[in-house]
C-alpha cells in the first residue's frame, strides 16, 4: 500500500480489508499485543512494557469504570500508553466512537491528536489490517475516520479551560475523554485560578460526556491541592499514584527498571539538585510536589509536648507560670468547597516555649463560630487574641461585641494587618521552630491536621492553621514573656519592702 500523503483536504484510501468489522473487548493483554505489533517499532529507544502500563490498560479498557485517573512520573511513557496506545485501541477496536482529548493547553491537545494522526497517515500495516478506508475530515482540531463498513470515528482535541460547547457529533456527546496533563504550576501555585479550573473541570468537562462516557485521567502531581492529588483520594475514582523509586533517597522499589536505571534517575536527581530545584525532582519523578529535607517546615522541628507540660496550668498549678493566647482565622461559610475558620491556641512560659495546646477548625456559620469564641475563652482566658483585621472581621464585628456584652465577657483582640505573601508571614514562626521553641500536644486529635498542614506548605490543599500560627509567630514578637520565678520572687521583695517603709513613722514629723 503507498504511503498516505498528510493533507487537511485530502481523502485517505485504505484496500486492504483482511479483518472482520465488530468490536473487541479490549484487555491489558489485547493492548499490549496491539502496540507491539503496530507501534513499537517507531518508538524512540522502546523498553519493554512496565506492570504499570498494563494496570492502567486494564483499568482503563474497563467499561465498570466510569472514571479513572493515574498519577505517574515524568518520562514514564504514560501519555504514550493513554492518549496514544489507548486511544488509538479504542478507535480501531471500535471501544468508543467520539474520543475527547483534553490537555492543559488546545496547542498541547492539538500536539497530542496529531500523533494519531500520524498513524492513519503513515502506518500502512495498522490502515490495512482494520480497513481504514478514508479520513473524512482532518482539522488542526478534529479528525474523522472512516472505515470500509462505513463505521465512523471522531477525535476532537481541547484545551483546558475551553468552553465545551456545541460538542454533539452527529446526535451524540464524546463517548470517551482523554485528560493528560490537565494542570500546570500556574494554575496549582494561584488560589482563585485553581478554584476556576476545578469548577470548569466538574461543571463543564464532566457534564460533556455522554450518560456512557468514560473518563481517562493522567498527569503528575503538581501540589497537594492539585485537582489530580484530590481524585487520588476520592472513593469514586478509580486511582493509582506511582513514583519512579521509592523516596527522594531510596532507590529501591524502582517502576520501570528497563527504561529507569538506578544510575540515570541518580543524574537526573543530581541535576535538579545542581541547580537548586529538588522540590521539581520530587514533583515530576516522585509525584510528591515538596522533597523531603526542603519543606518549609520539617517534620524535626515539629516537637512533642513534654509529659510534665501536659496541662500544667490545671494538673500543677504555679509549676510553670504561662499566659495563654488565641489566634484566628476567619471564614464564615458552611459550604465544602469554602475555607476553614481555624482557632489556634497557644500558651507562652518565660522561657519563650510557645505550646500548642488547642486547634479547633471547620465551615461554621457566624452565630456556630462565635460560639467556638466563647468556649476557647471560657476554657482558657486567652491574654489576647489575634485576629486579621478585613472584611469577614468588619461584617462579624457587631455581631461579636453584642455578644459579648450580652455574656459579660470582652474580649482582648489584638488586630493584625493582613499580608499578601503567606509565606513571608510564616517565617517568624518557621524561626521559632527551627530554634526548638515550638511545641505541640501530638496526643490531641487535632495534631495531625496540623502536622500535614504544616508539612505541605506553601503547596498543600489548605493554609489556614498554618495562617493562625504565622499569627502567633509575628504578634508574640512583641509580646512580654511571662515573668520568671526570680523576677517574681525580686517583685514581691520589692512590694514588701515598700509596705514596710511606708507602715514606719515619718522622720520629719514623727508620727
């Protein structure tokens, strides 16, 4: 058979027909055979198929599944094995016939069907063997295929964030969506942006399947708030997350060993450390966006709480003489997708440990928020509390202080001026545990909210504790530390000495 001219007008002719038309049902094993057959031979260095590759096939070829989504390393050949192998699969084995390729960018989906393309046009073996017989139309964005029954395909590639309207082929929806790569760091690292592109991710992109559509996820993990990071802990997904080895300094446990060698991933590792960028290693081989050692805050300097400062102010009372202090960060919501109000509480001795003692945090109303005010300062009688001043603050604020004349309790709000860069804000509090002076109660049920918290940041799914103790961290430099047991002990002398001079008769006048 000549080889097929690449042309958007011309018609492509296929007249070999050997194979009966009908849908196969696909497997791992079926997809494996097919690319070895049809496609191997024009890979760049090929390497035998990894167990990885067949457990997506598998998963991916199922019709049970409805959605499916795969977090794996850079270079791995995941894009290859899904929106290549897979798709291509789907078409010639008549799978599905309306196929959605969707990437972070229409440029990089349109990069991606032209690689389909380039099989109708140029692999005479694959055109013959499952009569193709035209390719209808061929757009920079839209391919159609057509078999020698008559059997009609069509490939269509998008962009994310592209408005999905008018997606109907021929009075049906795409029956088949392909993501690879849906994300890029501009999108995790802004806060409003993420938010707009999971909105258009469940409002729009879901909803443009058909009632059978499958979805067919593949990326890498970017941040822990990632739109992928969160289907990988959703029950109704089916997921895997797979790293190229097993931690950032073990490499064991290596997943596909014929095309990764323990020596190449060492370079490449040593490369990204050579120019400072160990958290991109991390994040592209090993799906974790923080490498370990290079978290803002680190799991050594997150300290427990003695035993015998357990509740030392009720247990022992006068052992250990500390003020108390609360610091809050408000968001007055009861919706899931809306932040957390958090309301940290902290006790501050002389000898400048800051404890952790409490964390209380969720999606209240305002009336369910002040309540939590209330309780934390009936339990603790905070010294002070620190709260951003702002917009949430000014509409809570009357509300707040009717309530507290009508309980007969005030009080002591001491207001910080909000930052823009959360990062900048926490450094005080970053010194503080580098310095060993932050402690927390790791018993509590709250602690380990706390501790993922602390060690995703700046990338993790929320900041809002982390906000609260950048709070603590920034207003206790200013703060006076409790006095010591010999400060104590020289004010009281000194207080009794001037009550005894004061009680003695006056030189002058004798009485």
């Amino acid at each position: 058979m000549p080889q097929l001219a690449r042309s958007p007008t011309q018609t492509v002719r296929v007249t070999r027909p050997n194979l009966k038309p009908a849908r196969t049902k696909l497997d791992a094993a079926l997809i494996e055979g097919f690319q070895k057959v049809y496609l191997f031979d024009k890979f760049d260095s090929p390497a035998p198929t990894a167990a990885f590759h067949r457990t997506m096939w598998d998963e991916a070829a199922n019709d049970d599944n409805m959605y499916c989504a795969w977090a794996a390393p850079r270079g791995h050949s995941k894009s290859t094995s899904i929106t290549l192998t897979f798709a291509l699969a789907a078409i010639v084995f008549r799978m599905r016939d309306h196929i959605m390729i969707v990437s972070d960018s229409e440029t990089q989906a349109v990069h991606q069907l032209k690689e389909i393309k380039t099989e109708f046009y140029e692999n005479e073996d694959l055109c013959a063997d499952f009569r193709v017989k035209q390719l209808l139309k061929d757009t920079e964005t839209e391919l159609i295929i057509e078999f020698a029954d008559g059997h009609l395909v069509r490939v269509i590639a998008k962009g994310s964030e592209q408005r999905l309207r008018g997606l109907k082929w021929r009075g049906k929806r795409p029956n088949l969506i392909l993501g690879d790569d849906l994300e890029f760091d501009e999108i995790v690292t802004n806060p409003e942006r993420l938010k707009k592109f999971k909105g258009w991710f469940f409002k729009q992109l879901l909803p443009a399947g058909s009632k059978d559509c499958l979805i067919r996820i593949v990326g890498t993990i970017l941040a822990f708030n990632s739109l992928l990071a969160e289907l990988m802990d959703d029950p109704g997904w089916v997921t895997h997350l797979w790293a190229a080895h097993e931690a950032f300094d073990d490499f064991t446990n290596i997943l596909w060993p014929e095309a990764w060698t323990e020596e190449r991933l060492r370079a490449v590792r040593q490369t990204f450390v050579n120019q400072g960028q160990a958290d991109a290693y991390s994040q592209e081989y090993l799906n974790r966006p923080i490498a370990e050692g290079n978290a803002f805050f680190e799991r050594e300097h997150l300290l427990d709480l003695p035993d015998e400062c357990y509740r030392d102010w009720e247990l022992a009372p006068g052992r250990r003489l500390v003020n108390f202090y609360a610091s809050v960060d408000l968001a007055v919501s009861t919706r899931q997708s809306a932040d957390r109000s958090v309301i940290s509480v902290a006790t501050l001795d002389a000898a400048q440990y800051l404890d952790i003692v409490d964390c209380r945090k969720g999606r209240w109303d305002p009336k369910t928020l002040v309540d939590h005010i209330f309780a934390v300062q009936e339990e603790y009688e905070p010294v002070l509390w620190f709260v951003e001043s702002g917009a949430i603050l000014k509409a809570l604020g009357p509300y707040l202080n009717e309530e507290m004349a009508r309980r007969n309790t005030f009080l002591s709000l001491h207001l910080m001026v909000p930052g823009k860069d959360k990062v900048t804000r926490a450094r005080s509090i970053q010194a503080r545990m580098k310095a060993g002076r932050v402690r927390f109660d790791k018993g509590a049920d709250w602690y380990d909210d706390v501790e993922q918290e602390l060690l995703q940041f700046p990338r993790g799914a929320h900041d809002d504790i982390v906000d609260t103790l950048s709070q603590l961290g920034l207003a206790l430099d200013e703060v006076i530390a409790p006095p010591t047991e010999d400060e104590l002990e020289e004010q009281e002398y000194a207080e009794e000495l001037a009550e005894a001079n004061q009680s003695g008769r006056n030189r002058t006048t004798g009485y």
